[in-house]
C-alpha cells in the first residue's frame, strides 16, 4: 500500500485540508465574545508556507468558522480559506473547477463524517491517525501523526520528497 501512495504522491500539486481535528487537535476553546480558539502546529505551518513558496496550491475547506483560523494563516500567501462551509463537496468542485484540476492532483485530509463525500473526490485520500474509522477505511494512507500534531506536514514533506522538491536551496527561507 505504500508504494502504491507514494506513486500517486507524483501528480499531486493541490492539497485541501479540513481544519478541525487536521489542521488543529479538535479542541475548542470558546472565548466570552464568542470567538473560539483552535491549536495549531508549527510544523505543519512551516510545511504550508514551503509548499505554497514552491507553486502547490492549498486550501482549508471547514464547517467551522472563527476570526482566529482566518489569522493563523493571513500571512501564507496564496493560501485559500472556506470557513463556514455547508456542502464541502460543491465547494471543492468550484475550486477545482476554477483550478482546473483533475482529480489526481488533488490531495485531501479529512477526519470525520462530514468529510467521507468530498474525500472521494480526491485522487489520493488521506487523514490522521485519530481519524474516524469510516474515514480510515476509505483513505489511501493514514498518518501516524493525529490531528493537529503535523500530519498535514507528514503528507506535504512526504509529497514533496518523491517530487524532488523538499529540502531546495530556499528550505531555511521562511
């Protein structure tokens, strides 16, 4: 199964990954305004702004919505966000649509129920290790890191390194 991600790994160029439970732990924290608080890694955002810095295309398609996940990522140029989103699955079809993408060259990250539909949409199919089990029965490779904890950074690295292109010249450039 390995060899088999890692040839798909080729064509990739886009990565869409959800938010809560992939891009942050899942936790939570509702401040009194109302706004709430996700943790994220560093690692995995150093692997965003690399890939974004070498021409892949990513973008965060998420039910959830917070001002505090617009401005994690404001400075990573390129970057598209969708908060808020009710169908992920319409939502990823615009953007690959407006992307010309083919299926191939889209890698998804998901880890819940409301990510099974848009997963199938994607030519290779990831999560985290805390995934739900529906999730990890229909994805191609399961990180072993969990959500929020540098699996989006695991797939990026890994990606990356069978296209040639981790580690360049500019890899100690922010």
């Amino acid at each position: 199964m390995k060899d088999d991600f890692q040839k798909k790994l080729i064509s990739v160029n886009t990565f869409i990954f959800d938010f809560d439970g992939v891009l942050s732990d899942g936790k939570i924290y509702t401040l009194p305004d109302g706004d709430q608080l996700r943790a994220t890694n560093v690692k995995d955002g150093y692997a965003i702004q690399y890939a974004l810095k070498k021409g892949y295309r990513i973008a965060v398609i998420s039910g959830g919505y917070s001002e505090t996940m617009k401005l994690r990522y404001v400075d990573f140029k390129g970057m598209e966000i969708f908060m808020k989103v009710r169908d992920k699955v319409e939502k990823l079809k615009e953007y690959m649509a407006e992307n010309h993408l083919s299926k191939e060259q889209v890698m998804m990250m998901g880890d819940d129920i409301p990510d099974c539909k848009i997963m199938q949409m994607a030519g290779v199919k990831t999560c985290p290790s805390d995934a739900c089990e529906e999730i990890k029965t229909m994805v191609d490779y399961v990180s072993p890191r969990a959500g929020g904890t540098g699996c989006a950074r695991d797939v990026i690295e890994q990606t990356l390194k069978v296209q040639g292109r981790w580690l360049e010249e500019d890899a100690c450039l922010w």
